[in-house]
C-alpha cells in the first residue's frame, strides 16, 4: 500500500517515518520510527529510533523554511530562534499614566529621563531590568529593578494595553520599546520599585521634563545576572 499526499501539481510526498509523542508524569520523549509500507497492507512502524541532532535540525529546517540572515546591531546582547534580548542607554521618553484612584495623573503625557534599560522578547512576552551603568553589560553585570508599574517581580511586563509585535526578529525591536511606552501604566505588579525618598510617585514627578540623566542611585539592584536574565532564570 502507497501512501502519498499531492500538494498542488508539483509536490508529492511519500509516508517514510513517523513520530511518536510519549507523555508521563512530568515526562515527555518522542521515538523515531520507518514507515514500512506493502503493497495490499496497511502501513506499519518499524522499531524505535533515537532522534539525532541532525534530524531534529534538518526538520525546523524544512518546518520553517529556513530563518533569513540578520545583521545584528550593537545593541542586541543574545538572540534565538524564539527569544531576543537587547539593551537601551539612557534617553528620553513620553509616558502615559492611567489608575483607577487618580495618583500619577499629573504625569500622564510628560516626557522623563529613562534608565538604561535590558530588554527580553520572548513567546509574545516581555520582561525590563534596569542597569545601574550607562554602558552595554556583561555576562556576570548584576541587574536592577525596572522602577515602572505594569511589571512583575520577575520583571515580565504586563500588557494589557500594549500591541505587541508578532515575534521576537530584529527589525521587531523598535516595535516593542514603542508599545511598551506608548502603553498605559495604569498600576503597581511588584513589591518596592525605588529606593527614592518619596516612592515611585515621587520618583517619577521630580523627573518630569527634566533633560538630566535618569538617577541610576535610586535603583534597587538584584542578585540576578544578566546570563540569568537572559535564560530567563531567578536569581
């Protein structure tokens, strides 16, 4: 028995080799097996395979089409087919400001200081650390506190209002600084974000329109480097 599939008129597959997906307790495993085909029977699997790098590679190949060349700029820190991590130096920037009781109203549409910032685009999520230096970090440079609502303790930024891009490319990074601005900050995720005197509120009013550097001495700095940041690891 053939087993073949035509797709339009210039493509005919044959059934050579099958997966098979095993789930367990907290366990998964996949087997490899020949088709065996005969003509008048129906198709059977021959014995099991171990999966080779090689074939795995040579199957994202052919599922994906095969990933265009990137030229990386300066600023990307890691990269893979799923997940891009990069990083900001200081600038300024407009934000907007949206709660339910008032507070922060008065900042809403200003333009701050921002930190240097670390950035991780991964799976349609996003997570923010700050750097406590104005300059691209290293492996082991330890990470700090993004001082923003909106973000978790692990730093994963909540987006409610935020239009995302479609994936985690080069040419997307652009995109997804401008929604995470351009996005309501509407409330607190996380525990203490500043060690400003007067709070987050503070923090953020006695930034408004100010052309100085964002102080990077009112940061909380974490245990967390930034290799664990970017295999997305607590610290």
């Amino acid at each position: 028995m053939q087993v073949q599939i035509a797709i339009g008129e210039n493509h005919r597959f044959e059934l050579r080799e099958a997966l098979l997906v095993y789930h367990g307790n907290q366990t998964t495993f996949i087997t490899k097996h020949e088709v065996i085909t005969q003509q008048n029977t129906a198709p059977a699997l021959g014995p099991a395979q171990p999966l080779t790098l090689a074939f795995v590679e040579s199957l994202v190949r052919s599922l994906g089409g095969g990933a265009a060349a990137e030229v990386f700029p300066e600023n990307i820190l890691a990269r893979s087919d799923r997940m891009i991590a990069w990083w900001t130096p200081a600038q300024r920037r407009q934000m907007f400001y949206q709660h339910s009781e008032g507070k922060a109203d008065q900042l809403n549409g200003r333009i701050f200081p921002q930190p240097p910032l670390v950035w991780r685009a991964a799976d349609g999520q996003l997570k923010i650390r700050a750097l406590t230096e104005n300059k691209r970090p290293q492996v082991q440079t330890k990470l700090a506190v993004a001082p923003y609502w909106n973000l978790s303790d692990c730093g994963t930024v909540c987006t409610g209002s935020m239009r995302c891009p479609g994936n985690a490319s080069v040419a997307a990074i652009s995109d997804w600084e401008r929604a995470f601005y351009e996005s309501a900050f509407t409330h607190a995720n996380g525990g203490r974000l500043t060690h400003h005197k007067g709070g987050f509120v503070g923090l953020w009013s006695e930034l408004t329109g100010k052309r100085a550097l964002f102080p990077l001495k009112t940061l909380i700095v974490l245990p967390q480097t930034l290799a664990q940041f970017v295999r997305d690891e607590r610290s």
